[in-house]
C-alpha cells in the first residue's frame, strides 16, 4: 500500500426497501471524520445528527468532553481507514446515523487499489435508491412514509405529505448532485489541483 492507495467502498442502507446503495472510492489514508463526511455526501443524508463508525468491537466518533466515564466513542478525527482496517482486521464496517432513527449502513471493503494519477478522491462509482428523510422514524417510519404516500386512504397519508409530496420516488436519485458533493469535498481537501472527477 502506498500514499496514494485507495480503497473502493460499498454502502448499503441496511434494512431498507427499495434498495440504498452506493459505491465510492476514498483515500486509504482518509481520516474518520472525513470518511463520515463522504458517507453522507455520497447518501444524501444532512450531517444533522451524531454518528459512529464501528469495526468490530471498537466504535469511533466525535467524543463526548462531558463523558467521566469515558465510555464514549473513540475519536473519530483521530483514525484514518488504514489504521482500523490494520488494526482490527476488519473487511467491513458498520456506520450509523443519527442514534435516534437508527439508520445503520453496511460498508464493505470491495477492494484496495492504487489511485489514477490526476483523478479526485472521494469519487463516486454507482449510486441506488434515493435517501430516506430526515427524522422519518428509521427504516420502520420510512417503510410507513412510502405505504402512506402511496395509499390515498392510508390514515397518516396528510401527516405524511407534510414531508413530502406524492411524487415523492424512492428508486430516484440525482446521481450527478451525488457526484458533485462529493467532487467538492475532493478539492476541499485537495493539497493540490485536482481534475474534475469522471461521471458515474
């Protein structure tokens, strides 16, 4: 592994229909915070909530100063990808979001690979599914959300149409909005120029 390895990810919304998924390359040297960062880019999700990246049995995540016990996660500014991968041996990792709805994502280490000269990381490669709403209740109220926007006599369709309106299409996603978020992310933390990531 070098400098300038990467490592291709797939992420998976887990527990959720239709499917999430989105596949992006990030340096293997990203640290935590910057990978939680991409994560939600390449999602859609509004970096709202809190968070915890979890290998194994070691969690990472922005620490609580407040916390005497000292139980919290571990600092997730403070890790790169390298460091869990070779430290814990882990080939996936659990992300979760927003410990209230619960939404846990599967993030699978398809491969390492080295980069291409030129190109921007984190990039994205595929993309699936449109991301649920924010604060719609985790998979349980989103799986709600889409029966009730669909059924004009679903008893919590009004409540629900507040969200959202009827045209409201879960398979659809803005895949170029996608790639640009995280494009922006790349030449924000670029050291240097960089060329305009390639399309999905």
């Amino acid at each position: 592994m070098t400098a300038d390895t990467i490592a291709c990810l797939k992420i998976t919304l887990d527990d959720v229909k239709p499917q999430v998924l989105r596949r992006i390359e990030v340096p293997l040297k990203i640290k935590l915070d910057r990978l939680h960062l991409a994560i939600q880019a390449a999602m859609g999700w509004t970096n709202s909530h809190l968070y915890e990246i979890r290998a194994r049995d070691a969690g990472w995540g922005v620490p609580d100063p407040d916390a005497a016990w000292g139980g919290g996660p571990l600092d997730a500014r403070k890790a790169t990808l390298r460091d869990v991968i070779e430290d814990t041996g882990a080939k996936s990792l659990k992300y979760l979001y927003d410990f209230g709805d619960g939404w846990e994502h599967t993030v699978k280490i398809e491969r390492i690979v080295d980069a291409m000269p030129g190109d921007a990381y984190p990039r994205l490669v595929e993309a699936k599914g449109r991301c649920p709403l924010e604060d719609i209740g985790g998979p349980p109220g989103y799986a709600e959300f889409l029966e009730a926007i669909a059924d004009p006599k679903h008893e919590r369709r009004a409540e629900f149409l507040e969200w959202a309106d009827e045209t409201f299409d879960p398979n659809a996603i803005d895949t170029e909005g996608v790639a640009a978020q995280l494009e922006a992310l790349a030449k924000r933390w670029s050291r240097k120029p960089v060329k305009r990531a390639r399309r999905a």
